[in-house]
C-alpha cells in the first residue's frame, strides 16, 4: 500500500478549483483558495494545503460560508480600511484586504486592514508575501476560536493565533502562537504518527502524546504565547467590536464557530528611503546569520521560510505528495460533485 | 545586612533624574529617562529599571550616548514617519517617536513610526501604553546588537528583540523573543542566584545556569523566537537602511554596539467605529479568561500586564525595594556627581 500519493501542482490547484466551484463557491473565489491552499502544500506545510477541502466544502454544505459574499471595503478613513468577509470563504475576504492594503499603502506609505467574519484564512504568509512582492514590509495576523490553552488554564481558552511577517524578496516567517499548530494535530490524526510530546493535553488537560487523545493545544513559551495570541485577538476581533474567544467561552455552543478576524499591515518600504539598499541588506543578513557556528545536530542555520522556499522549488518540479487518507477523502468529495482526479505522478 | 532598600516612588525619579542631569542630559531627557526606568521599577520588572543608571551614565562619559541629541522627525510621508535619535538615549527617542505616531495616526488614522540610532530603550511596554492612553491600538518593536542564540547557532546571532503591545484601557503585552530577558541575566548576576534551566549558553554555547557563566540567551520556542526577532531586525534596522545584526556579526568589535532601531505602530479605534464597545468588550475578554478552570499548580489566571497593574499600584504606595548591590552602584555615581540619595521607607 503507498503511503502518499504524488500530484503536480498545477493539475492540483486546478481540481481544487473545480472542486470549489461544483460546491458553489464563484470562480475567483474557487480560484484564490485553490491557490492559496496548494501553495501551503509547495511549501511543504500539509496542515493548511488540500488536506483542508474537505471541510471547506462541508462549511459551504453547511452554510457556514456564505457563498453570495462578496468581501469588500466597507469604511475606509486615511490609511485604515474595515473589510467585510460577509462570511466568506477565508482565502477571498483575506485577498481583498491584502489588496486593499496594497491600494492604500501605495497613498499612505503605510495601511492598517481590518477584515472581519470569514472562514479559515489559510495560510497566512501568502498574504504576506503578496504585499511584500509590491515593495511593502507586511505583518498579518489572524484570530479564530478557542483551541488553545491559555497559561494557566486547564483547557482551551484562547487560539492558535498565526503571525506572518514579510520583507520584500523575503524572509517570510509564518508562525501560530502555539508551541504547535492544529493542523498538525490534523495530519498526525490523518497519519496516525505520535504527537511531539509538549504540543498538546487531553480532555482533563494532560499533556499527552496520542493524537486521537489531543484536544488543546499548547501555546508556545508559556505565557508569551499565550499573551500574544490574546493580543492579537485585541487588534483584530475586538477592535471590529467582534469578539471571539469572550462569547465562545462564555457560551460553548460558540466554540465551534469558524469565523475569524484579520489584520494586513503594510509599509512602503521606498518611503524610508533605503529601498536602494534593501535587497543587499537582506542578501547580507542571511549570509551572515548562515556563516554562524551551528550548534550540535545543526547541518545547516536556516532564514525563516528558507525550508519553504527550497521545498515550493522542489515541489513545483517533482510534485506534491499528499497522504493516501488525505487523497481519499479530497477525492471523495470530488466523486460526489463530479469531479475527475488529477493523475498520479509516477514514482 | 538588609537584602534590599526601599524607596518611595517619585523621590526615586527625582533622584534618577538629577543624576542623568549632572551626567550632562538635557532637563527634559534626564526626566523621561528617569520616568521610564522607574516605570519598570513600579511594575516589578527591576531589570529594565534604576539598575541601568550606572550602565546609561557609561554611556554618556563615554560618548555613546549624545547629549546633543534631539530626536526628531526627519521625514513625513503620510502615515509613515522617520525619526532619527541622533545617538539619544532611548526614552527620548523613543518618546518622540511615540508621540510622532500618536500625531499622525489622528490625522491618518494609523501610524507606523521608524525611529533610528537610539540607545537602550527601557521597557518598550510605556511607550505603547503612552500610545494606547490617547485611544490608540499600538505595537512597538525594537531592534538590538547580537546577544541571543538564533535557532541553530553555538552563540549569539540575533537580539532579544522586544515586542510590545496594547489596547486603550490594558492589556498590555511587554516581552522579549528571548527565553527569558538579558535584564533578568544582569538581575541575577546582582543578587547571585542561579539562572532557571534552559534561558542561557555558556561560551562554549552549552546550556548552563551560572548567571556569571551565562553568555548568550536562547529563543524562547526555539525557531519561532528566533525568527520573530530576526524579522524585528527587518521591520525596523533593515528597512531603515541601518542593519545592526549582519555588521556586528561579521565585525566583532561593534558587537558593544549600544544603538538599537524601532518602531512604533498605531491605529485610532475610533476610526473602525467600534470604540464605543470597546472597553466593554476588553472587560469582557478579561472576565472570561480568568473564569477558565485551572491548571494544577495555578492560584490564577492572569492577563498581559496585570501582575505589572497590581504591582505598579502596590509600589507605587509601599515604596520600590532596591538590591542592595544595585543600590551600593547607584549611589557610587550620584555620589560622583554630587547628587545625594532619597530617604529609604523605615520597615
């Protein structure tokens, strides 16, 4: 029996798009979170690629994603915009509040996006990268429901918040708060592999090593990330005046909302005036960081998204190998709206 | 012998203030500094505190630190605003930086302030509380010479690069993207007691718990701490075209280097329109988590910056107890300076 099997990206994003579109989901949206998804899978992060279809497509079933959304500005006031995910699914109301970043970072120098009530983002250093690539330092971060233990409580009380941070021509780190991501806990499930031990506690808040056990994640460095992740639910969620964690904690029939609240910020980099030398300062900065002496069990010092970089080039060549589970049930899915399967590449 | 003195709050500032006056700072930037030190004293974080006098006033003898200096803003353009410390000691750039940031997030309603070529910052969490008090959300981030292990590395490659983060009302998130602070090292190394496990390398980059042995400090969460303090270093030194860490690595001798880059970030909640909910909804989010069922070995939950609340209130009427030996150094340099030392509170 194989394990995995192994798809080239460009027939994947495409029956990930079809897959979405036959769900209902308008075509640019259908087209933006295929994308999104498979570049996950290129760089080598499984937990937010594919393996996320299907439940997508139950939330579209479901209702959960609003499929009529149509993710836009709704207030704009000098370098601050309020996107309205209308419930949309993640990857289009995120796209539209990087691209309003863009917009109005290009007018400001600077921008601060806002954008409420959409389903899961993703992964969010896409959207980092996106504003990057037009010449701005990004910072983007996203809040969702409790998953996550906060220091000191027995079970979830905040998420897993991500943080992603770009410069133009990279770096690119893309980080959640938790010592580990959900995701994770998802492809351990899918592969039945064991827990790092530290990442997760049980249902009476034990850590724990099983997988199938695991229902709280962990944040990472104690109290560190646990008060980011509750900060950034401040700078998002409570600054729309659309809380999350408070009512799912208060009221557990919330806990399994699946609605979170984002912030893309921006920088014109040009507007500081050193963009002339910005690319040899980061050119610079990972030489030097890389010509370090390596700690014991260190073969290489790797730039923050290097690992990605170099498996996005890997994969784009060769493939991309999705877990034998996984595909069964992506392609379950596919079957029930009449999509035909990508072929295997051969190995 | 007494372990520690304890001195009243504002003859402690007083004092502070007259000795960076005779160090030769100007009046107003010999009393921010001293606002901000004991600020850190206040909230029971005395690594950031009056014990940097000695170190700041060296500094000063030695020319690092301009008494000269001006800080100001030497490019405007929209919401984005440079301002060069002109080797200032920190508070005083920082606090022009701060208000540059509160000024033009009124007008464009957010702000994203670089600030270049300060010394030492302080507690970087007063100068995002200072922003949050005018109805600000705010992030500020600062960068420094090498002093942490980056994930990988035998000895230092990266900063402790602080980030802190607030909300009009609290929370206030303040912490370094080390395991634990360089401060906490020169804490330690003043009462004598052992380092917890896990916080620092020797000089031969193996863990150890000798205060006096301790060279470098470790990431805290490994590569996620890592990698945020490396893009602290973009966000702020790189994009002012003034790396600290790629030169300081490849020249030894700048790695005394005292000059730290930052930025500060702010956006009116007002202009989101939920600000009228917002203190309803941070009480809220405080309520909730500190409901949440805890964890063996936890008398309670705690939000960003409460103990630092509490304690602020608790010193700043009992008094702040000083080391000893920290105290023994303070005064050796007001006595130098002809500055006579406050009262200390009888107990």
């Amino acid at each position: 029996m194989t394990a995995s099997v192994l798809i080239k990206a460009e027939p994947l994003r495409a029956f990930a798009a079809d897959i979405f579109r036959k769900a209902g989901l308008a075509d640019d949206q259908a087209e933006i979170t295929a994308e999104v998804l498979v570049w996950a899978d290129l760089r080598g992060h499984p937990s937010h690629g594919v393996i996320r279809i299907p439940l997508y497509c139950g939330w579209v079933e479901s209702g959960l994603i609003n499929v009529e959304a149509m993710p836009k500005a709704v207030m704009v006031k000098g370098a601050v915009v309020k996107v309205d995910g209308e419930s949309a699914i993640g990857p289009a109301a995120m796209i539209a509040a990087a691209d309003a970043g863009i917009v109005r970072a290009r007018e400001h120098a600077a921008a601060w996006v806002l954008v409420q009530n959409h389903s899961h983002a993703g992964a969010i250093g896409y959207y980092a990268q996106r504003v990057a690539a037009q010449g701005f330092a990004a910072v983007v971060m996203s809040a969702l429901r409790p998953m996550m233990a906060y220091h000191g409580t027995r079970g979830a009380a905040v998420s897993t918040n991500p943080i992603a941070i770009a410069m133009p021509g990279g770096p690119l780190l893309d980080m959640s708060t938790a010592a580990s991501s959900r995701g994770k806990l998802g492809v351990a499930k899918a592969t039945g592999r064991p827990l790092p031990p530290g990442i997760a506690l049980d249902r009476d808040g034990r850590p724990t090593t099983d997988p199938h056990a695991a229902v709280t994640l962990t944040p990472m460095a104690g109290p560190k990330g646990a008060g980011l992740s509750l900060m950034i639910e401040c700078l998002t969620s409570v600054a729309l005046g659309r809380p999350l964690i408070a009512p799912a904690l208060d009221h557990p029939a919330l806990r399994d909302d699946v609605r979170q609240n984002s912030l893309v910020m921006a920088m014109d980099v040009s507007a500081i005036g050193a963009s002339d030398v910005l690319a040899g300062n980061l050119a610079a900065l990972t030489r030097a960081i890389k010509a370090q002496p390596r700690a014991d069990g260190f073969d290489e010092i790797r730039m923050p998204g290097e690992r990605g970089d170099r498996e996005y080039e890997r994969r784009s060549r060769d493939g991309i190998p999705v877990p034998a589970k996984t595909w069964q049930q992506i392609t379950a899915v596919a079957t029930r709206f009449g999509v035909a399967a990508p072929d295997e590449v051969n190995r």
